[in-house]
C-alpha cells in the first residue's frame, strides 16, 4: 500500500547523522538533555530505544543500557512521554521510535500508533518485524501518517528490490553481520552492497551497526546518504553516566558527549 | 483437519517468523532445505538407521504395574524416552537436526542449553557426525549444572559462558541467536525444543513425533486399543508434542503439564499457558511470562528444562482450540512423583517427567480400572539427584 503524495521524513539527503540512544539511561531527564543536545549539533533525526529485556540484535552496550534502564522501570509510556517533552521544548527533527515488537504488542498496536501520534513521533522501527510480519501494523501506523523504518542486512540479497520498494523514510543498512556494537574495520563488500541498495531505493539510504570514529563516518558519507551511530553514543553516555546522575555535575557530562557527537560530524 | 504450520509458519494465530532481517534468508533456506532433504527416502533412512543402532529406538512402553495396582483406578503405562541415547527425548531432534545440517553441507552447529540436557544431545550428535559444536549456557545454569557442563566438554563441544540477562536458558537462547545472525553463512543453530522461528517449531516437530508414532503402533500391538488419555510435561513442549501429534485425530484425550514451580498464587512458576499472555519471544508468537509492558518474566521450576518462559506456538494453538488441555504440577509434585515411581517401579523419572506423573497418577484415581492413561517418560532422573537430595534434605 503504497501512500499517495507524502512529506519525507528527513529534510535532506545527504551526510545524514541519525544517532541513537536508549531512553532512560542513566534517566529520563538526562536522555531529554541528550536529545536536545543532538538536536542542536546537526542530528537529521533521532532513534528513541526503548529497553526491552531480551535485545536480540543488540551488542553487549546497547544490552546494558537497556538493562539500567529497565531496573528504574522505564517503559514505552515514558518513552512517549520524552518525545512529548522534546517536541514541546522545540526539539522539530523527527523522532524514530525504535522498539522491539514484544514491547509495542502488550501495548497494543492501535494504541501506540495513536499515541506515538499524539507525542510527536514520526517513524516506528521495529528491528524483529519483518516486512512478512509487518503488514498490519504499517498500514495502522500510515493511517496516522507514520513511517515505518525497514531494515536490509547483507544477508538480504534478492530481498533488497522487495523491501526498498517499500521502504518508507529511510532505508536502515545494516552494515555487517552480526549485533550492534563498535565495529573497527568493515569487509570492502559493504560498498557495494550500499550501491545496490542505492540503485533501487526512492528514500535516502543509512548505513548502521559499529559506526564509532569520524573516518568511518567520513567513508560512508561518500558511499551512503547518512550514518546511524548508536552504541558508539550509548557508550559515551554510558561513561559519563556519575556526571550525568548528578545535578551539579550533569552540564559537564553533556558537554562531554557533546564534544564526542562533534568529533564524530564536524568538518 | 487442516494442517499446521501453514506458509507463514503459523499455527492459528501463533508461530511465524520475528526475527531480524539478517536471519530471513537463512530462516527460508532452511525451510526449503528441511522441505527437500526430509523427503529424500536415503535421509530418512540414515534417521531411522541412526535411531535405532545409535540411540537404541523404539523405546518400550512399561506397564507401571505396582502403581496402577495400587491406585487401583486406570492402568498407567511408561513411554520409556529415558531409555534413549543420553537419557531423554532430545536425542531424537539433536540427531535430526545434526544430519539435515551435515546434509546442508554446514560444518559448524550452535545449541542453546538450560539443565545441559540438549547440549549433551547437541554435543553428542556433532561427535557422532564430525561436526563442530559450540554450547551456549548460562553462567546460572553452569554453576547449577557444573557436570553437565564438564560431560559437554569432555564429548569434545565448547561451553560459552552466557553473562547477558538472567544468564539463565533465555538469555543462552538470545546469545545464540546472535552469535548465529553473526554467523549465519556457515552455522547451523541447533535448536533444542518446538520453540524459535518458523520453521524450527515444526522441524522439531517432525523430529519428535517418532515417540508418538511408536507409542501408537506399540500400544495397538500389545494392549489392541489406543490409551484413553496422554499425559506428558510441557516447557518449550517438544516431547509433548512429539507425543501428541499422531494422536491428534484420535479419540484420545491429551493432557500437558506444565511446571507451576512454588504454586500458582507465587510469582515463582512456569505455567506459561495457565497464567501466561500472548506475546513475541525467540522469534514466535506465543504465550509468555510477561509483565504489563512486555518485558520478559523470569520463570521458576525446579526442573530446569521446565525453567523456559514461553512455550511453543503450536501448544499455545492447541490449548486455545481446546484440544489439549493444559494443567500445572509444582515442585513439591514432582519430587512426590519421582519418590513413587523410583519406590514402586524401580524408575527414576527426570524432574521434568514427573510432572506429569503426577497429574496422571491423580487422574487414575478418578477413572476405571478398565481405562489407561500413557504417560511420555521423557527423561532419566539420574541429572536431578544432586537437586533432589538437596531439596529432600533440606525439608
């Protein structure tokens, strides 16, 4: 089902910077900062993980973040609730939220894409929801003007004509193999495969999982439309989380992932 | 009666496919290949060859006599999966799987394993047909299973430690399914029970339904009648469903027992049917332990391959459709049945077993003793006895 005129999600096309973080880590308060704070240096959108206990695709970063933020009891509601704020605090890049699909079920699937809605989100991603899973649930989400995110890993192969020509948004690339997490060399394959995917894709394409230094940055920027950066982020945070937990020293955290974000996009 | 799984790997409402996109082409390479290989007449030959100089199939079925006797209402009978190679059931799918991965031309196997006892099947089988095996346990269970994780070793398998999450068989489970999406171009994952994405629900399945196709040749042949009903224990499901599924069609009634741990007013069970929601977990659609914002509950047994969180989508379709009925044993239960059948017939059950020799033992009592009730011995007992003295001392 294909939509008849539609607004892109991202405003531009090119050198896209989408990060992602896990929300609730180290607490609400601070991942409304953190979004705010990348709004500010040049995100084009902004992934809101939401923890989930059992993170299939995810490396051992992203799972720990999520597991410090389930033990303060975050849920999809709170995440919703942060979109709301950050919209409301003119945060005006599109929010993505990312979910696993056990999460956004016992939610209900009416009512998220409802409620997603009413906070200010633009996109569902759902990395364990295949295209073959996901019909039902895309149509409630482009109901409300929703995009899904799709996913294409370099297992892909003859899938990749079939999930571009639905793809809505933006293309997720995963890059290699594997979870996500900080990766330091990628297979010359990927560039190709980013070519393949170019050739038949109507949204600009981003390449994610294990992108973490300003030449890996650089390098894809010249092959793909944008990077998507997570664990390399949620690591930061991660690092700084004593700065960040405490109200007096929270400024300096900030400014230490910041700094970070910037070495990542700068030129 | 139409046949599941169907294209999308459901059954009903259940099952399918949920899984990252890496996993797709693997997921649909392996359908077409089990597709093709199962139906080849050598293959199933090698099976059956295998089955039976190797694992010593058909298993017996043993009339639990004393009992019957001494409950004096249905006869009980004893499908003996305890008498496989390795002691239970999960030998028939672990040698299964390990020849339609040699025949996929895969050298490498991956397994998940709670108690031990599939990564005992698992190891077993890659020894057996020179494949190489790597275990996924969780540092819990390791502590908790300290020999079987030494017998792993020694049948020449790798243990990888598990220290995500609970480190308990969910989380081995998740940690396979990665390392596999990191993998999956020349790694076979091994899965343990009727439990994953389609098409391991039914590959299992198909592997598991010797038991109750032999069940139902054997008791025909020797007591001229089909049982009147079947009992057999329940966590991810496997060797409930290899019971139940050739008697689906029959005028049998079908009982599974799931593990209702502590009791079923504690929060510590596993009875994920009696008191679970539906929700996706492992790549299926089925009923979980879950808390209101789908966050996976951790479960309690005292019988760790009970110790699983979901159950296999197509149990969670047979107790909507009413077919099988479901029913729960705790921990003290079972520890009673292992105590009765180890006294009175000279078996020592496995925990999980016990489970349903419990129900069905109080089920004898309310029927004639012109009705008989099988129940799938689905292990040897020989694994718990370090739990069981450790449970019965401390009373």
């Amino acid at each position: 089902m294909k939509q008849a005129v539609k607004q892109p999600l991202l405003n531009k096309s090119s050198e896209l910077f989408i990060p992602y973080v896990v929300v609730g880590d180290p607490s609400l308060e601070v991942t409304e900062r953190v979004i705010e704070m990348l709004a500010e240096s040049g995100a084009d959108a902004v992934e809101l993980g939401v923890p989930y206990s059992d993170p299939l695709a995810d490396g051992p970063v992203i799972q720990r973040a999520a597991s410090r933020a389930l033990d303060q009891g975050v849920s999809l509601k709170d995440v919703l609730q942060v979109a709301a704020n950050v919209k409301k605090r003119g945060v005006d890049i599109p929010l993505v939220l990312f979910s696993y699909y056990n999460p956004v079920l016992q939610f209900g699937e009416e009512a998220i894409v409802q409620e997603a809605k009413r906070a200010g989100i633009d996109a569902f991603l759902i990395p364990d929801l295949p295209l073959e899973e996901s019909e039902e649930f895309t149509s409630l989400a482009q109901a409300q003007g929703l995009s899904m995110i799709s996913l294409v890993a370099p297992t892909s192969h003859d899938r990749i004509e079939y999930i571009t020509k639905r793809a809505e948004g933006f293309v997720y690339l995963v890059s290699s193999l594997g979870v996500t997490g900080e990766r330091s060399n990628y297979n010359e394959e990927v560039y190709q495969f980013i070519e393949r995917v170019k050739q038949t894709s109507t949204v600009p394409v981003a390449v994610g999982f294990g992108i973490s230094s300003r030449e890996q940055v650089d390098q894809f920027w010249q092959h793909a439309d944008g990077v998507i950066i997570g664990s390399a982020i949620v690591r930061t945070i991660e690092e700084n989380r004593q700065l960040l937990s405490n109200e007096n020293t929270m400024e300096s955290g900030l400014k230490n992932i910041k700094a970070f974000v910037e070495s990542l996009i700068s030129s | 009666m139409t046949v599941y799984p169907d294209q999308k790997g459901r059954y009903g409402a259940f099952g399918g496919r949920f899984v990252p996109e890496t996993l797709m082409v693997a997921l649909e390479e392996l359908t077409q290949a089990y597709e093709t290989i199962s139906n080849e007449e050598d293959f199933q030959q090698q099976l059956q060859k295998e089955l039976t100089d190797y694992s010593g199939r058909p298993t017996p079925i043993t009339y639990a006599e004393r009992i019957s006797k001494r409950i004096g209402g249905a006869n009980i009978y004893l499908k003996r999966e305890d008498l496989n190679h390795t002691g239970a059931h999960k030998m028939n799918n672990a040698i299964g799987q390990a020849l339609l991965a040699k025949r996929m031309g895969k050298t490498k196997i991956i397994a998940e394993t709670g108690a031990g006892q599939h990564g005992v099947a698992a190891a077993t089988a890659a020894a057996r047909f020179g494949l190489s095996c790597k275990v996924f346990m969780g540092e819990e269970d390791m502590k908790r299973q300290a020999l079987n994780v030494f017998r792993i070793e020694l049948l020449g398998a790798e243990v990888i430690p598990v220290k995500s999450g609970s480190k308990t068989l969910k989380d081995a489970t998740n940690e396979a399914i990665r390392y596999w999406v990191a993998n999956v171009e020349d790694t076979f994952y091994l899965i343990g029970s009727v439990v994953g994405p389609h098409p391991y629900p039914k590959i299992v399945r198909d592997f598991q339904t010797v038991i109750g196709k032999e069940s139902k040749q054997q008791f025909q042949a020797q007591y001229g009648k089909l049982p009147d009903e079947v009992f057999a224990c329940v966590g991810g499901g496997s060797n409930a469903i290899g019971m139940f599924h050739p008697f689906l069609e029959d005028d049998v009634k079908l009982v599974g027992v799931e593990a209702a741990g502590k009791g079923l007013h504690t929060e510590e069970h596993a009875a994920t049917l009696t008191k679970g929601t539906k929700g996706v977990l492992h790549g299926s659609l089925m009923y979980l332990l879950q808390d209101e914002n789908g966050q996976i509950v951790e479960p309690h047994s005292i019988s760790a391959g009970l110790d699983y969180p979901g159950i296999g989508p197509e149990h969670a379709h047979l107790f909507e459709t009413g077919r099988v009925q479901y029913e729960a044993a705790s921990d003290a239960d079972a520890l009673e049945a292992v105590q009765t059948l180890a006294q009175e017939e000279g078996i020592l059950p496995a925990l999980e077993s016990a489970h349903a020799l419990k129900k069905a033992f109080d089920r004898a009592e309310q029927l004639p003793s012109s009705a008989s009730i099988l129940v799938c011995l689905s292990g040897r007992g020989d694994k718990d006895v370090h739990t069981i003295q450790s449970y019965l001392g401390g009373e």
